[in-house]
C-alpha cells in the first residue's frame, strides 16, 4: 500500500451513456498519493488526488479536471476502503461500494 505514495501519470477514460449528462471524453494528467497523516486507530489513510485535462471525443471541449479520494487501508484486517475526503469515515462502505467481508 505504502508504495503507492508518490507521483504517477493519468490516462483515464470516461464513457457517459447519458449524453445530455456531458459527453464521453479522456482525461489525462497526473495522479498523486500523499499521506495526509493522523490515519485513524489501526488504519492508514492516503489520499489520492487526479488532476488533468479532460478532453471530449467529439468537437473542441476540454476543460481542467480534479478528483480527490482517500485510501484507507487496515492492514489488521487487509481492508482497503475507498472514499470521497468529504464523506465521514463510517459511510465509507456506503459511499465507495467497497466494503470489507464484515460490511464495515
């Protein structure tokens, strides 16, 4: 997990099947993960943020593009959760749809 933490290049695809929602598109940039410290009891946090240019497959749209996720990872219990930073640490399963084999 730790090695993760670092600078990495972003090449992702986004396909939208609802088009009046925004066309399909790429987005390329960069990726970084940083530990922000102060993980919660047991666990290890990292947060994870993209930041690139989006540009659509058709006509001349592009505009900057920013996500951010936080990675917390249990090593006790081999549990990675993933998470918006905003979202509180107990809906982390709810909000990511990544939950570990006890439903946390």
């Amino acid at each position: 997990f730790r090695s993760l933490h670092g600078e990495w290049s972003l090449r992702r695809r986004l396909d939208s099947r609802l088009t009046q929602w925004g066309p399909s598109g790429q987005v390329e940039g960069v990726a970084r993960f940083e530990a922000p410290g102060g993980g919660r009891a047991g666990e290890e946090d990292m947060l994870f943020e993209e930041n690139g240019t989006f540009r659509a497959d058709v006509g001349k749209l592009s505009f900057q593009a920013r996500q951010s996720y936080v990675f917390a990872y249990n090593p006790a219990g081999d549990v990675l959760e993933v998470y918006f930073p905003d979202a509180p640490a107990s809906s982390a399963c709810a909000a990511s749809g990544v939950c570990s084999p006890q439903g946390a």
